[in-house]
C-alpha cells in the first residue's frame, strides 16, 4: 500500500488519536509560578470534555463538599495545579493507548513499559541539560511510538502478519516499509504535526531510527529523544558508552540516570500489577486505562505534598487524592499527641463534621477499638471485616455514624518503624475491595505522607530547639552578668556609705554621694529587670478568673497610659471562657508589657486615631472528648493583645522574642520586654504568636491551657 494512501486512510478513519492543543497549553501553564487562575479558567474552558471532566470530578458525592460545585474556577482552587494538570494528561492520554482486542501477539504492558521509561529519561536529561520545557520532552518520548499503535488500530489483520512472523525491532520496522511503505516512527512524526506541536518534536521522532553518525549533526531534540529510546531498552548499559559522544552528559551520569527511570517505572509497574514476563495482555483495556489514570493523578498528589508546608495542607492533599482516586466518600485522621497517650482526631476544613472530630480523642490504652490497634499493630484493618459476634468499640460506632458509610478502613500513617498515627477512611464493600486490590499504592500514601509529617515536625522542633538553645545561651549569659556586676556595685555602695560617714554631714561631698547611690541603684534596678527575663518569678499556680484579672488590669492601665496618650482601646471577653490554672502575677506582667509595647508602638508612629484590642477566647476544638470513656480533656485559651499601628518589619520578627531585639530608639534596658514576656509565656507552659503586616498592625495571641501546673512544663 502506498505512502500517501496510508496517511489518507489513517486520516479519514475514526482511529486517529487527538491530542487538543488546550493538553500542551494546560502542561505548560500548571508548570509556570506565574499562571493565574484565571488564565487556567480559559484555557479549560476550550475544552468541552476536559471541562465536564472537572466538574464531574469536584461536583461528585465523594468530594463533599458543604456547597454546590458548578464553575470551573472552583474545580480550579479546590483540586489545585498538579492535579488538574495530572487530570488533563490521563484523560487524553488514554486515548493513545487503546489497542485492537484483535491482535494478541501485541504485547500492551512492555510497549507502555518501554515509552513511559523513555519519557521519563527525556525529561530527566533536558533537566540536565537547561533546555526549556523538560514536559515537551516526556510528551515526545511517551508517544515516540504512537504510529505503532495507530498501525495497530487501522490495519489489525496485516499488523498480526507482521507481528507473526517478526520479533526484533529492525524487523518489525523493515516489515512496515515493505507493507505500508511508512513506518511507526514517519507516522509518529505526522501526527505530532496533526496535533500542532513543536516541530521539533516531530522531527525527534522522525529520526528516531538513524545512525550514530547522522545523529551526531542534529538539534538537541532529536539527540535527547534519539539517546532516551536506546537507553529504554533492555540493553541499556551496553547501549551508553555507544552514544556518549550525541551529550555533554558523563557516561557514568547516563547509568544514574536510566537506572533512576528504572526505578521510577518499576514503581509504577508494580502499583499498576504490571507483569513484564506476561507474553499476552490479558488486562481489559478499561482496566488498564483507568490504573494509569489513577497513577497519574496518585503521582500529582505526591507532588504536592512534596510543596505542603503545614501538616493541615498535608491532610487536604492527601484526602483529595483518594478521593478522587479510590472515591472515599469521608475520612479523618487521629494522630498521637506528644506524650503518645492519646489520639486526637483532625479532618478536612470543609468537612461537615470538621468541628465533632476535632474535639474526639482516643486514649493508646483503649485496646478495642480498631482505630488504636491500626496504630498499636502497625497494620491495615478493615471494619467490615469483624465477625458478628464482635461487639465494636463506642468509638468505632460513632466514627463509623460521623462517616455516614457501612464501614471504615484504617490506614495506619507509618513509615520504617515509626507509626504517627492513623488514616480512617470511610467505606463499603466495593471501596474497601478496591483499596485491597491496591495495597502497594494505599502504602505509598501511608509512607509519603508520613515522611512529609514528619519532615514538617522536624523542621518545627529544629527551629524551636534553635530558638530555645538561643533563648537559654542568654539566659546563662545574663545571669553571669548580673552576678559578676552585682559583686562591685555590692562593694561601691559600701564604699559609699562608709565615705558618708566619714565625712561631715554638710560636707559638699554628701550630696554628690547622694547621687553616686542613686545611680548604683538605678543600675542595681536595672539588672532586676535583667534577672525578670533570665529567671521569671512565677510564684505558684492557683485557678484564676482571667476574664476579671484583665478587666481590672485594663481599666488601670487606661488611666495611666492609654487616655493620655490619646488611645482608643476596647476590651472583648469571652463569657463561655474558664478559669484557668495558671500563675496571677505572670498574667499581669505579660497584659502590662504587651499593652504598654503597642501603646509605645502607635505613639511614635505617624497613625491616626490609634486603637487598641484586648480579647479572651475559648480557643475552638481545643478540649477533647474520650469517647470511649465518657472524659473530657480541658482545652486551651487566648489572650490576644492587638493594635492598629505600624507593624513589625519580617526581618525583625524572626527574633523578636530574643532579647535587645526592639524597634524603639536605643534607650537603656530597651528590647528586653518581649523576651521577658515569652519567658513567662514558656514558664506558664504556653505559647506566644506574633502576626503582623507592615502598616496595618501587630497582633500579639498567648495560649494557655486550662489545667496547669509547673510540673506541666512542655
């Protein structure tokens, strides 16, 4: 059959694969930092069928959430970059990866085998090399071969022929230019100018099958795609030092690479049930396409938890991601505390029992309950799977209630040795036989966001241990200090009584003595208010009414500093708040300090008609239930002091705590009020926040809890 016929027939059939323009312009626009929402929006928008799929995905039961979905800018926020760029590549390329039921000998899973690992190496060395667009080279080296497929589909009777009688690549190749008079890699090249990209991607494929020799003239494209089909195949060691001289890249970096990419279709390989050794597809190819589509969108889900930077975005992403994979109706999670006593209960933000599962916790001793053994044996367990005679913990009922499903699967969040809590997914037969079916990527989800947790903690008590170390270093610092100067001053004071003495009373002397002791005192003071940053008094902890303690506190502080002064300050008590046990004088040390800073703070700046905000609150979700044994675990209460003035610099507020860091002038002693503040703070066994933004205010919110004692120190 004639060249030219073969295109027309191709062409006129309904076996062409599409690739929309909007897929390119989706890749490249998820991969930019700049790309707004809105330019996302449009881009989706060409996209009839993209834009249905979106939807349909963000507006089904299993996202639930609280409000209708029926714009793509939601669809766009909710599911985020990776996903929705994850979405568009599976949705369309499923497309290219239909084969012919009529063609046995085609073996399905070593042809995606081999064109995901050449994608793969594509990418990773236009990565290597700084070349734009690293995505333009995985799209080329995924559907290098896509002709083969498109041969397959249009001519399934003379392709088995061929595949009968053929078993090595050059074979096969020879064996299309003698029946279609073309091969895979000149229809490969035509479709990519079909879909209208780069042509130089076209031309990658077109050249795929040179020489050495004619490749070494050629544009970076054509060398990368060229290296990374010789690389994907099995004698890929071999292969190497063959083509060292088309790249910049060392041999002993393209053994690292490949293996890499090895690794990385293993994985997926593995995740997907894929068997190399499999002569025949004995896979459905709805089967086949929607695993595929599942990795990809499990693969854009690791991605962005690589990026989260709170363990709340984590939780998000993780739900999302199998959501949309698994279709998990609900899902919580129960971590262990601290001290590993409990499991407090964390759900997504949009969850409608979001507020009830933040206030349960589970006590470790509690052995019954199948959420506890999922974290004590280090292994999944599935509700459903209890016998009748069973009776199920309180708690295990009342999750299952909350998650309005027949059952749950637990999950437990682990990586290595280490379990840091547990996943509850919210199930029925059908959703837990599914997450069966597909342990090896429910343990992926577990691992990695274990890992990514515990990355976060880390990360946290690295830079609180740092700021603790720091906090201590002045500390004993001062103390040194204080010591060794409290010694002379000791010595000169005496002296200057003993002078006193010595001279006659109306002695011109006396008076200048007079202020020689003042001085020594005021200095002597000084170095008390050192020591109230070093060693804060906290004298004992009694239950304090801390509503009435910062009412009376407030109204002396407005005469003496803020009317004066010409500040407008307001106070908002929370009348559901407790008293609390806690430490009186280290309350009011800390309210006087923080009113008395914001006070200064909007007298020396240029801001009209200062305000300051004096609140108390029960903080939300803070205490916990244990639902098993019918307790309650006392929360947590703020004490926020806010103003309206010029704001804290960022650079500042890295160290604001420590002390001689301050904004004001230079005056003696200054820079020492926060540190002594979060000293009592930390003695109190809270913590101290700072929000702030250049001219619009600072914000400072102290957490305390309820029940406190000083053998309660965190």
């Amino acid at each position: 059959m004639a060249k030219k016929n073969i295109f027309e027939t191709i062409k006129q059939s309904n076996n062409l694969p599409q690739l929309p323009q909007v897929m390119v312009k989706l890749i490249k626009a998820c991969n930019s930092d700049q790309t707004k929402i809105e330019e996302l929006i449009q881009i989706i928008s060409i996209d009839p069928g993209l834009t249905s799929k979106l939807i349909q995905i963000i507006g089904s039961p299993y996202i639930n959430l609280p409000k209708e979905v029926n714009s793509i800018k939601t669809a766009v926020v909710y599911l985020g970059m990776d996903t929705i760029r994850n979405i568009a590549i599976s949705t369309s390329a499923m497309h290219f990866f239909k084969i012919a039921k009529s063609v046995p000998e085609f073996n399905i899973n070593k042809f995606w085998y081999h064109s995901y690992k050449c994608g793969v190496i594509a990418r990773t060395m236009a990565e290597e090399e700084n070349l734009a667009n690293p995505d333009e080279f995985f799209l080329a080296g995924l559907l290098h071969d896509i002709g083969r497929l498109v041969l397959l589909e249009n001519f399934p009777d003379e392709y088995q022929e061929i595949l009968k009688t053929n078993s090595t690549e050059n074979q096969i190749l020879a064996a299309e230019l003698e029946e279609f008079d073309t091969d895979t890699a000149q229809i490969s090249a035509w479709i990519f100018k079909q879909w209208d990209l780069n042509p130089l991607l076209a031309d990658s494929v077109l050249f795929i099958n040179e020489s050495i020799e004619q490749i070494e003239s050629a544009l970076s494209h054509v060398k990368i795609i060229f290296i990374s089909n010789l690389l994907a195949r099995q004698d890929t060691v071999e292969k190497a030092s063959d083509i060292i001289s088309l790249t910049d890249i060392s041999e002993s970096r393209l053994t690292e690479l490949v293996k890499s990419a090895e690794e990385e279709v293993q994985t997926m390989a593995k995740s997907l049930g894929i068997n190399m050794d499999d002569t025949l597809d004995t896979r459905s190819e709805e089967q086949l396409s929607s695993q595929i589509k599942d990795l990809s969108l499990f693969y854009g889900t690791l991605q962005n938890l690589l990026h989260a930077k709170e363990i709340d975005s984590i939780f998000n992403i993780t739900q999302n991601g199998f959501k949309i994979i698994f279709n998990i109706p609900r899902m919580f999670y129960f971590m262990l505390d601290e001290k590993k006593k409990f499991l407090t209960g964390f759900s997504h933000k949009y969850d409608k029992a979001h507020n009830i599962i933040k206030n349960i916790a589970l006590p470790v001793t509690r052995g019954t309950s199948l959420i506890v053994k999922c974290v004590k044996e280090q292994k999944v367990l599935n509700s459903l799977n209890k016998k009748r005679d069973q009776k199920p913990a309180i708690s295990d009922t009342q999750i299952i209630r909350l998650l309005e499903t027949k059952g749950f699967y637990c999950i437990p969040i682990s990586s290595s040795d280490t379990t840091i809590g547990v996943m509850v997914l919210g199930v029925d037969k059908t959703i837990a036989k599914a997450l069966e079916d597909n342990q090896e990527l429910v343990k992926l989800f577990s691992k990695q966001t274990s890992v990514c947790i515990q990355n976060i903690r880390y990360y946290n008590d690295y830079a609180s241990n740092i700021h603790e170390k720091k906090m201590q270093a002045y500390s004993t610092m001062t103390d040194k200090i204080i010591h060794e100067i409290n010694n002379p001053i000791a010595i000169i004071k005496n002296y200057i009584e003993t002078l006193g003495l010595k001279l006659p009373d109306k002695h011109p002397a006396q008076e200048e003595l007079v202020v020689i002791n003042e001085e020594m005192s005021r200095v002597a003071g000084l170095l008390s208010r050192l020591r109230s940053f070093s060693s804060p008094t906290i004298e004992g902890f009694e239950f304090v009414d801390i509503n009435t303690l910062c009412k009376s506190i407030f109204e002396i502080l407005q005469k003496s500093i803020l009317l004066p002064r010409q500040i407008e300050a307001s106070i908002n008590l929370d009348p559901e708040i407790p008293k609390i046990k806690t430490d009186q004088n280290g309350i009011k040390q800390i309210f006087i300090n923080l009113v008395k800073n914001a006070a200064e703070a909007l007298s020396s700046s240029s801001v009209q008609d200062g305000k300051i905000t004096i609140s108390t609150r029960f903080v939300s979700n803070s205490a916990k239930i244990l639902i098993d044994e019918k307790k309650r675990i006392p929360g947590n209460i703020e004490l926020e002091i806010a103003d309206n003035g010029p704001g804290i610099d960022e650079k500042l507020k890295k160290t604001l705590f420590e002390p001689y860091t301050t904004t004001k002038d230079k005056t003696s002693n200054s820079g020492l009020g926060l540190s002594i503040v979060h000293s009592i703070v930390k003695e109190l066994n809270g913590k101290i926040a700072c929000e702030t933004k250049p001219g619009t205010g600072t914000s400072f919110i102290i957490t305390l809890p309820v029940n406190s004692s000083k053998k309660n120190i965190r």
